[in-house]
C-alpha cells in the first residue's frame, strides 16, 4: 500500500503527476507547466521527489494486478 502520509499535495494530484510523467515521458519542466495549467502549482524539484519516491511502488501494484 502506497503511503502519502505527511504529504502537503492530495494524493490524486501526486498519482496524476507521476502517471503522466512515466506514461508521456515528458521533462519535469513540461510536466511543471501542465500541472499549473491544471491549477496546482508544484516545483520540478517536487515532482521529481515524487516520481522516484512513487514509481517503483506503483509499478509493482500495476505488475501483481495482471
């Protein structure tokens, strides 16, 4: 189970982001943007933290559920 405890982002917002960062490949700068037109303002730095915090673990769950 996938943790977002003591996040300061919901935690739709955190799975958008990394799924659309691993899903289109898009820069963190691009991704940046995207997420802003979206209303939420986030750092690529962030998004970054995100991705490699929450990828693996969302990979795994994606691999068990086939």
């Amino acid at each position: 189970m996938l943790s977002f405890k003591g996040t300061h982002f919901p935690k739709d917002v955190i799975l958008y982001a990394v799924f659309f960062y691993v899903r289109y490949g898009v820069s963190y700068r691009d991704l940046e943007e995207i997420m802003e037109e979206r209303g939420v303002e986030v750092d690529r730095a962030t998004l970054n933290r995100w991705v490699i915090r929450y990828s693996p673990a969302i990979a795994v769950k994606a691999k068990s559920q086939k």
